[in-house]
C-alpha cells in the first residue's frame, strides 16, 4: 500500500512513434537506455506502467540524480516527480493537500485530473472538485483560470500520481531507433550539434575525425577525445574512426581552389566506405548554407558526387549564433573553441564557391579518390566504447 511520502520520477515519452507497430520496438530502447544509466548511477528500479515509465524515489537526493540522467536521453516527452497515493478520492485529497500547505500556500493553483483506467466510481470532475477543496483548505487558492501553479493528478489502475512540476524531457526518438550513422566529426563548433540533433533522431553514431597529425595516437591525445565524451553524454556507446589525412594531401598539390572541396569528398567516400563496414544506412555533416564558401549547393553537390547513401545535414538553416548557444547547452563549445590542428586544406584561402561538377568529376577519376580514401581508412584507427 503506498505511503503518503512516496515519490516516483514518473516518465511520459512522445506519442508519435507511439502510433505504429514499432511501438514496443521504441519502448523496449528507451528503457534499455534508461536501466543502463541508472545503474550506473546507483540502485534504482524502473516501472513500466505501460503508459509511462517511473522510477521510485528512495532518499534525499535521488530526484537531482534521476533529473540530471533524463536530461540527457531522447525519446522522453516530458518529465515530473509526483507523489504517489492510492486510487480513491480521499487519499488523493489528503496528499494533494499535503503538497498544497508545504508548497502553495497563497498560490492560485489549477487543478488537473486525467484517468488512464476508468473503472472508478468516480470520474474527472470529482477528482478535480475533491482536490479543489482540500487545496484550499490547506491554503492554496484553487482558480481554474488565473494561476500560477498546477496540480496534476493522474489515476491509473494500481496508484495515483499528483504532482505539481512537469519539465520538457529532450525529445526525439530513443537512442539507435533509426540505425547507425556516420558522423563526420572536426574540431569546430558545427559538427558536434549536428551529431547530436543525429542522436536526436534515434541514430547511433560511429564517428569519422580527420586528423592532420603525423600519427594517430596524437589523435587521440587531442580535444577530438573530449568532444567525444560530451556527447557520449548522450550516447554512451559509439564508434570513432581517427583517420589521418596525409593520404590526400599528397594527391591534391596542385588542386588549387578545388582542393577544400576535394577534401569534403575525401571525408564523404571514408565515410561511405565505413557505413558499409557497419552497416550504418546515412552521413550526418554539420554545413549550414551559405556559412562559408565551400557550403554552397553547387559545392554541397560536388562533395557527395558518387555518394549512393543519405547525407543529413541538420543545421542547413541554423544561423551561426543558433548553433553556438545550441553547443553551449550540449556541453561541447568550450572544447570546441580550443586552438586545434585542422586539417590544412579546409582553410585554403582560395576556395571555388561553383565547383563545376563534369570537371570534378573528372578530377575525382583520375585521381582515384575511391582508393585514397579506402587506403585512409585502412591507416586508420577504430575507437570503439
Ligand atoms: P565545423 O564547425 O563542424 O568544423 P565548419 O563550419 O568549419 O564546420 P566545414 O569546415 O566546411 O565547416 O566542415 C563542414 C562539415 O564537414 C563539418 O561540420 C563536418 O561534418 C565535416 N568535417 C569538416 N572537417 C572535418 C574533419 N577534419 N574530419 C571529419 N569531418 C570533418
Ligand atoms: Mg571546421
């Protein structure tokens, strides 16, 4: 029988995905992600509702534990920490009267009720009369109009949840809903946002970083490191290919203005040829149109030439400031700014902003980017967690 202190952390997640015969496919990844990081953080149980899922609250402290993981995982719509009380009116009264005199007192509350099992002999409107009364009685002020706090009930077959916080969850789809990606990964700001609007969508990540250091293991001493563990915050598990990008600097001398280009297609055919090790069906970039020279459509078709596999692109309408707080709240722009060695050609000074794409093409045959890349590849390192 719960106790009138009980608390869960109840989890509502997105109705969308909910819709179609995927539905337990969707449910089952995101309470995988959940019990994953909840047992790392310590002993806690996970309940599936079947409309929602929760975690009972033991001790002081828990609910910060519990807030700060859902923060980091898709596929939850919105969250709240309710108080749990037995399906009747007068346990759902008492409590909700408990949390009024310890947290409303002189507040203008609106009270909210919803069933999700109606065999009760009672219906919405006599929950929200019933709690109406023992709000005020506590000394909140019930007005179903102008208020400043609401008090939410939801009864279901086994308990009741009052609760008077709901925060937005992320969003998004669980993690690995939609299959693997490859995400092309550099030291700047827009990459990590675009991998993680990635994540975002259900996709796992296996990370592609091209590196200008004479081996890889300097690589892996760099900030490249870093910004993978940011957003492994949020997918805990990936892949990461460090390639270096000497294979193509000596085929490119003399390319001149096509060579930033050239370099993008380079990272493209790496990055198909990894998808296809790992059976991951897309690219994620992170060009936004028109932010540099190289980001134009003309370019932008020019790097994906030959390129058989989707290339998402989720920031083609951020404006740089939209990304930079966006990075800011991930946690990777602080890394981001730090100095880095980029691979050269990605600044070349001259860059053609209309690659015209017969000559690249041409360029690209003969100079046997395919080959290049698999060969980069291959001197690669596999980072896997
Ligand atoms: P970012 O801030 O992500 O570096 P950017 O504004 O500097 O992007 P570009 O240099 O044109 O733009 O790079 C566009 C995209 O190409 C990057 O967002 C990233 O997805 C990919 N990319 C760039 N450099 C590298 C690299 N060294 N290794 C892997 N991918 C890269
Ligand atoms: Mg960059």
């Amino acid at each position: 029988m719960p106790s009138r202190q009980q608390k869960e952390l109840i989890i509502k997640y997105g109705e969308l995905w909910l819709k179609g015969r995927n539905r337990s496919k969707y449910i089952n990844l995101l309470k995988a992600s959940l019990q994953e990081r909840l047992s790392v953080a310590g002993s806690f149980n996970l309940i599936d509702y079947g409309d929602r899922l929760a975690v009972p609250i033991r001790r002081e402290g828990d609910s910060d534990v519990l807030k700060d993981i859902i923060s980091k995982i898709f596929g939850i719509s919105t969250y709240s920490i309710a108080n749990v009380s037995e399906p009747n009116l007068d346990s759902i009264s008492a409590v909700s009267g408990e949390i009024s005199a310890s947290a409303l007192k002189g507040i203008r509350v609106r009270v909210d009720a919803h069933r999700s099992f109606k065999g009760y002999t009672f219906d919405s409107s006599d929950i929200v009369r019933a709690v109406a009364k023992s709000v005020q009685e506590a000394g909140a002020i019930p007005d179903p109009r102008k208020y400043d706090a609401v008090i939410s009930i939801s009864v279901t077959k086994e308990k009741a949840f009052i609760s008077i916080e709901n925060r937005e969850g992320l969003g998004g789809l669980p993690l690995g809903s939609s299959g693997k990606a490859v995400m092309l990964l550099s030291g700047g700001i827009d990459s990590p946002v675009s991998a993680w609007y990635g994540i975002k969508r259900g996709l796992h990540p296996i990370y592609l970083h091209v590196h200008a250091f004479g081996t890889n293991r300097e690589a892996k001493k760099s900030k490249i490191m870093g910004i993978l563990g940011r957003l492994s915050d949020y997918s805990p598990h990936y892949s990461a290919y460090l390639i270096p990008s000497h294979e193509f600097d000596l085929s490119t001398m003399a390319a001149g203005k096509y060579k930033t280009v050239l370099l993008k297609s380079f990272m493209m055919n790496a990055a198909q040829i990894i998808a296809q090790k790992h059976g991951a069906k897309a690219i994620v970039t992170g060009e936004s149109l028109g932010q540099v020279a190289s980001q134009t459509s003309s370019n932008i078709m020019a790097e994906q030439y030959g390129i058989s596999m989707p290339i998402f692109r989720p920031l083609i309408g951020f404006d740089k400031e939209e990304i930079i707080s966006k990075a800011r709240a991930i946690g990777t722009f602080d890394l981001s700014i730090l100095k880095y060695k980029d691979v050269c050609s990605i600044n070349s000074r001259e860059v053609s902003t209309s690659v015209p794409l017969t000559v690249f093409a041409r360029m690209l045959n003969r100079m046997r980017m395919e080959e290049i890349a698999a060969k980069a590849v291959q001197k690669g390192e596999l980072i896997q967690e």
